[in-house]
C-alpha cells in the first residue's frame, strides 16, 4: 500500500528523486521558524503586523491584526473563538525575506520566515506550550516600561527547558520607561540569560530617535535614524549615517549611546553565536513595533543568527535529518472551528523530507495511513492549500480525528518523534455528566478530548469514572472543555472547582500515605501516571519534611 512507502516509482517519497535531497537541504537552510513569547500587551499582535508589514505581506499595517476601527481579520476570527469559550488558534504566517544588506547583491538569499503564533489570550493552557515545540526560536517581546512579566517568564523557563534560543526585544522604546541598562540587568538577575544587544538605543525611552549598531568590540559601526510615518502604518524610512555623522546630529545622546555600548563590551556583553545558541546568550533589540522602528533590524538579525531546522531525534535516540524521507510533529489540534463540519484541524510541523499535499502518510501511533488531501495553511481566518512544504513548515490537516499533539507522522522510513511533555497543571476541577441518560455520550466526549490533550484527565477509585479530574495549566481549556462537550457531544458537562493547586509525580508505594494526609489525593493519569494534588506548596513543604521517603517529584514545571 502507498502508506507504508513501498518502492513505487512514481510515488512521492520526499527524497526518493535524484537531487531532492540537496534541494531539501537547501529549503531547510533558508528557513527560520520562531514564535513570539510575551505578556499580554507587550505588542505582540503589533510587531507582528509590523514584521508582515516588513516582509511585504501586506502593504499598510493594520491589515493582519487590526484593533478596533482598524481593517481586521485576525481579531474577528479570535473574538469569535473567545465568544464561544474556544482557545485561540495557533496560526502560523509565512513569508519571504531578503536581508536587506544582502539585496540585490550576488549573495543575496530569499529566507522564508515562519511565524508561529502563541494563543494570544491572557489566559494560559498547555497549547502555548505546545506551540514552543514546533519552532527553532523564541522572540521575547519585553514592554519597556514593565520589564519582564509573568507570562513571559513562564515562556521563557519552556524555551529554556527546550533549549530554544531566545532573541530579546525591547518594544515600546517610543513611550517612557526603564533605562536600557536597567532592563538589561533585570533580564541578567531574573533569569540567567547575559543579553548581548546588536543594537542600542539612541535617546531615551519616550524619544526613541534611532539605533547605533554595535560592532565587533561594542564599536559604534553606524548610527541607524528613523522618522516617523502617520500612525506609524508603513515602513519608517532610515538613514544610515557614521559615527561621525551621528555625532554631529545627535550630539551627546549620540555620545551617551556610545558610551554605553563600550560599557556593554567591558562588561562581555558582546554577541556570541555559540552562546547565543546554546541559549546562554540573548541578542537584544530595542524597537517601537508601533511606529515599525527596529523591526527590520529584528528579521536581519533572525535570518542571521537564528538556526535553521536540524535534525530531530526520534524515540529510539537516531536522528531524522532535513533531506530523510518525510515526516512531521502534531503540535497542536484545533476543533470548533466550524462546528457544523466538525471540523478538526491538525497542525503539524515538518521535520523532514518534502510534503506534499496529496501525499499518503503514515500515523506513527497506530500504522494507519492518513491522506492528506486537504492540507492548509492557516493564518487567522485565510486558510490557502498547502502544495508543498519544507522542514521548518507548518501545515494544518483537515479531518484530523486521530491525531493528537505529539504524534508521528512520516513516509518511506519509519520514526516516532518523542512525545510533548505535559506541563505541571495547576488548577483542577471536576468533571460531570449532567445526567445519567447522557453518560455514555459524557464518557465519549472526556475520552475524545483527553487523547487530544485539551486537558488532562485524571481518575481515583474514591470518585468513580463519572466524575473524573481535569487537570491544565490555564483554567480557560475547562471552558474550552464545556464548549466542546456541548456543541459537539450535546452534553452540559457540571464544572466544579477543586481547591488543589499543584501536581506531583508519585508512585504505589507511597499512595497510602499520601492519601491520609489532609489536602491530598492521588490520582491515575490516562497516561498512567500516578499524581498527588496538593491543596498548597505550604502543605507540600511539610509533607516533604516530615515524609522524607515518600516520593514527591516535580512534573516539567513552566513556572
Ligand atoms: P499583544 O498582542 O501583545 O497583547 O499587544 P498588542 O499588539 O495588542 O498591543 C497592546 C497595546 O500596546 C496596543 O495599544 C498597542 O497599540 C500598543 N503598542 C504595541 N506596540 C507599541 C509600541 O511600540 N509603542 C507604543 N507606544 N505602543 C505600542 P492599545 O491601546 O491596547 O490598542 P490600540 O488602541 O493602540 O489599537
């Protein structure tokens, strides 16, 4: 059969055409796939609607994610899916680029850039995460004049814990706020993580005139001034001017900048590949998404520095390299869309070889085939048919029912990919059938949603299969839950809130004795895995001091 790659000629096979593996190398190369980590508000919907704007994707920004007033698509899709409690879409905008010190010379290389978007909604789930396992680098957005957030240092621990290198932006430069040095040091103290900016400043935040390049030894190689444009809706136009120049215009703001640049060298502050990609380092970026200053300087320094997809290591530890026979990651699977369809969509990242729409693949997971007629791409509301795609890429699968965030799926040579760590859940709530009559619909639903992983079901005899446990990291994928079970089950699930608020990993041996501790109770996850949830981290403490043997371990935690 086609699904399991037999040596028929005329079938695709990624790689199996003379030269296809070269031409799969090189499409890998060019590609750059990364996602935005940032708190609500830092301007992550602006920067990207500035980088499309940057990319020629659209001509006048405003055009992607339009706030109110503006022309939107990307916002109506997202109020539509918040109206009916669904969790926003993971969507990813592709687009070409050319570095701009490279056009139009014999070195000139088109990139193509995919931007894989993080639900952008102030609430948290596990898709967030998930999202993270697709790309090859994390752009952390950071507002000037709050410094690091919540949200951005969750994101940041699973970039981290992935070792997903991380370019900082400081957006909002236009606008008032911290000194650069002072953010600088925040990133250094809080995290770990030596910011190494590539650009610096010229003026302080709140009259944001421009940016000096540094050069090697943190030398001011040239002064970058831009002007403005009404509201900030097309490409702000630069000047690239010397220092010599600099000086004479900005005088000792430009003096300032410079000095400060030199501070940043003595101080090792200067970029450093290797660290940067062993996540060490982070290249920074001060930019004002608004007003489309730095936002070029921020692709350059993507296609640049950030790494191409590499191979990806499979259950069994051998590596898939770019030019291997086709294969790709669920990352994310998105129902509700379009309810009256039962529409289901399956986002997968390639990993290698060449997709094409068409193609017969195969499911790891259960060695069933899968056609992939209906393959997409999928930016907020656009949806175009995919034909072909590169490692880095990301396509949408229509009628995916099978599929699950973390699956396999490949052509020709068999692989299974590790599968997606769950994040420690943190808040819990109990699940139940509305009525008896509806119970084996009730039952349906839970296990459907479970294997997609919308939230984690955990079990106990003491409360029977009736009322299990949903554990998430974010308590929207419960209503995400409710949402689903009714437009698609026809059931209304009762949703009741459990005062526990963190997981451990445990084992049989100590079962008994955990359940006898007041605030806790074990648990059976579908995976099997054992968990104890505790009602509080205080309760946890005594617990592990007075119970030293029993084991308590931390899940993959992002906070
Ligand atoms: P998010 O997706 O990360 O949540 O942020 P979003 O882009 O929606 O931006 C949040 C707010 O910050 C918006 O203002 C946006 O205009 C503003 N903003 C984003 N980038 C910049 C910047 O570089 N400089 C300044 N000064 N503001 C920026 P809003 O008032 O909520 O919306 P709107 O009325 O401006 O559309």
């Amino acid at each position: 059969s086609q699904s399991t790659g037999t040596t028929e000629p005329a079938q695709s096979s990624g790689t199996a055409k003379p030269g296809a593996a070269k031409e799969v190398r090189a499409e890998a190369e060019r590609r750059r796939t990364f996602a935005v980590i940032s708190h609500p508000d830092a301007g992550k919907s602006t920067l990207t609607e500035a980088l499309a704007l940057h990319a020629k994707v659209i001509s006048e920004a405003g055009a992607v994610h339009g706030k109110a007033g503006r022309k939107s698509t990307v916002s109506d899709w997202m109020e539509m899916e918040k109206a009916r409690g669904i969790s926003v879409s993971s969507t990813a905008l592709q687009f070409n680029y050319t570095r701009s010190d490279v056009a139009g010379t014999d070195d000139e290389v088109v990139n193509v850039v995919n931007l894989v978007d993080t639900p952008g909604h102030s609430d948290f789930s596990e898709d967030t995460y998930r999202v993270l396992t697709a790309v090859d680098a994390a752009v952390m957005l950071i507002d000037a004049a709050k410094g690091l957030e919540p949200q951005t240092l969750k994101l940041f621990q699973v970039c981290r814990h992935r070792g997903i290198p991380v370019v900082t932006v400081i957006n909002k430069w236009d606008r008032p706020g911290r000194t650069p040095l002072e953010l600088l040091d925040e990133i250094d103290e809080r995290i770990g993580l030596m910011p190494t900016p590539l650009f610096w400043p010229v003026g302080i935040a709140g009259d944001f005139r421009g940016l000096l390049r540094r050069g090697e030894d943190g030398d001011a190689a040239e002064y970058i001034k831009f002007t403005r444009t009404a509201g900030g809706a097309k490409i702000a136009p630069e000047e690239h001017l010397s220092p010599a120049e600099a000086l004479a215009l900005e005088g000792d703001t430009w003096v300032e900048a410079a000095e400060e640049s030199e501070l940043l060298s003595s101080n090792g502050q200067d970029h450093d590949q290797e660290l940067f990609l062993a996540g060490q380092t982070s290249p920074v970026i001060f930019a004002s998404a608004m007003l489309n200053f730095g936002v070029r300087q921020i692709l350059d320094t993507l296609v640049t520095l950030a790494p191409p997809p590499r191979a990806r290591l499979a259950i069994d530890e051998t590596a898939r390299e770019v030019d291997d026979p086709f294969s790709a990651v669920v990352f994310k699977v998105q129902a509700g869309m379009d309810t009256a369809h039962r529409d289901r969509l399956a986002f997968m990242r390639v990993v290698s070889g060449v997709f094409e729409r068409g193609m017969v693949v195969t499911h790891a997971q259960t060695g069933k085939p899968f056609a992939t007629k209906y393959a997409l791409t999928v930016f907020g509301r656009e949806r175009s048919t995919v034909e072909n795609a590169y490692p880095g890429d990301v396509v949408g699968l229509v009628n995916a029912t099978a599929l699950a965030p973390g699956h396999t799926l490949y052509i020709d040579k068999k692989v299974e990919f590790p599968p997606i760590p769950s994040f420690a859940p943190e808040h819990f709530a109990i699940l139940r059938a509305e009525s008896a009559s509806k119970y084996k619909q009730f039952r349906k639903a839970v296990d459907q949603l479970d294997s997609e992983g919308v939230v984690q079901i955990l079990r106990n005899d003491v409360r029977g299969d009736a009322s299990p446990v949903m554990a998430a990291v974010g308590p929207m994928q419960f209503e995400v839950v409710a949402a689903r079970m009714k437009a698609e089950y026809n059931v209304d699930p009762k949703i009741e809130h459990l005062g526990y608020s963190l997981a451990r990993r445990t084992d049989a041996a100590s079962a008994d004795e955990l359940n006898r501790q007041r605030g806790v109770e074990v648990f059976t996850r579908s995976d099997g895995v054992l968990l104890a949830l505790v009602s509080d981290k205080w309760r946890l403490q005594y617990i592990l001091k007075e119970l030293p043997e029993l084991t308590l371990e931390p899940l993959v935690a992002a906070t």
